[in-house]
C-alpha cells in the first residue's frame, strides 16, 4: 500500500515518530519510556542475516520512512537522553493479523476453500522468504526492552526463514489439501522493488535481555489455521441460528 500512497505513509510512520519524540522533550516528561517500532523492511535488500548493525537498504516508501523514524529515534536518545528504544521486529503474525497480510490472507482463504465459499486465493511473489515469529512473543520482547536499564535498538527474529511458497505447503498440507489448484499468481500483488530475503539475527536480545522465541513456524502456522477455521465455524453457525430465528 505504501506504493500507492507515499505521502501519507511518511507522514504517519516517519513524521508522526518525531511528533511524538518532540512532545516527549517539549513537555519534559523525564521517566517515559519511548518504544520505536522499527521494521526488517528497513534491511530491504541487505544481505542475510541481518542484525542491529547491518546497513539499511529499503525498498518500499513504508521501509523509507521507518528507516526516517529509526534513526529520529537514535538521534533524541541521544540528543536529548530520551528512555527510546528501537525494535526491529521482523515479521510478527497471529490470528489476528490483517486480513491484507499474505499469511492471514492465505489462513482465511484456506477456511473458506474448505468451507465450500471460496475457489481460489489470489497471491504475489511465492518465493519471497521472511522471518515469521508468532506475535505474543514479540510483544513480550518489546515489554522487556522498556523494562531494561537503559535504552538500546533490538533486532527481534527467530533466525529462520520461511517463503510464501513454504506457508502455503504447510498451511494446506495441515488442512489435507494441495494447494497448488487453489492458488492463482496475480502480478499486481508483486511489488515495483521486492524484498527478496529477510532473515534475523536477535544474538543482541537473547544475550541482554534474555529473550527467546516460543512458538516455532509450523506451530505459528496450524495456530493461524486452526483459527480462522473455527472463526469461520461460528460464523456460518451463526448465521444458521440466526436464519431459523427468522424463520
């Protein structure tokens, strides 16, 4: 979306941050603690892995003006001595997770082809490969850095990485089905400058503050299935009772 709409995403992620920054030095506010939700967009196409020291080289205005918010963030800490922390989350998923995000987009799709409402789901690049972490844990990992003695920039992974195509295989294959005749590629979901490869390394989070990732990928997986599954569930049995009440 950042495509189509580059103004407004750096207004928001980039100049938004700096608002927030700056209202925390003008009001003088000394004890707050300041999380910077940073992004491995950032890295774009930087090598793996990629840790707290690796050059950024975003590839999506989004990636832009987080880069923008990253180091806004730096420069009050130190500046200023703002409490602000930076975590580069890679990327986090739970069943709640936007509808528009390819896992979640697949999970729902999966529900609804078993559920006889859906023929195909409709996706990009398959082969782009991410870091995909269960998102609790990742909450946890934010809480721990505001906890902290002092304020630091985290990269937060589970330092492994998955492709579309690989979520899609255990995804259907959870669920008994093949999902090479339900997926249909469609070019505008690929994007004008891709992020080939994101892979994380969180050595920094796990030595300072003792901070591990608990669910594995094919756990993250069957979590985001089994949900959108019994959502669904209760939502046509819903409907039923609902119908019947109305006779």
């Amino acid at each position: 979306m950042s495509f189509d709409i580059p103004e407004y995403t750096f207004d928001i992620t980039a100049a938004g941050t700096l608002r927030l920054l700056d209202a925390i030095r003008e009001a003088g506010v000394e004890d707050a603690h300041f999380y910077q939700a940073s992004s491995s967009e950032m890295f774009g196409s930087a090598p793996p892995p990629q840790s707290e020291t690796t050059p950024f080289h975003p590839r999506s205005p989004y990636a832009v003006a987080k880069v923008s918010a990253h180091w806004a963030t730096v420069n009050y800490r130190e500046a200023y001595g703002l409490f602000a922390s930076n975590g580069i989350l890679f990327n986090h998923e739970s069943p709640r997770r936007g509808e528009t995000f390819v896992t979640r987009k697949i999970t729902r799709a999966l529900a609804r082809i078993k559920a006889g409402l859906q023929d195909k789901v409709y996706l990009g690049n398959l082969e782009a490969k991410r870091d995909w972490g269960y998102a609790p844990d990742y909450a946890e990992a934010m809480w721990m850095m505001l906890q902290a003695s002092d304020p630091d920039d985290y990269v937060v992974a589970t330092g492994e990485t998955h492709s579309v195509r690989e979520f899609l295989e255990a995804a259907f294959g959870y669920a008994g089905l093949g999902w090479e005749q339900y997926v249909e590629i469609d070019p505008r979901y690929f994007r004008p400058s891709e992020v080939d490869v994101l892979l994380g390394d969180a050595s920094k989070a796990r030595e300072k503050l003792g901070w591990e990732p608990k669910v594995g990928f094919e756990q993250l997986v069957r979590l985001m299935v089994d949900a959108d599954v019994t959502a669904l569930e209760d939502q046509l049995a819903g409907k039923v009772v609902r119908y019947s009440h109305e006779g």
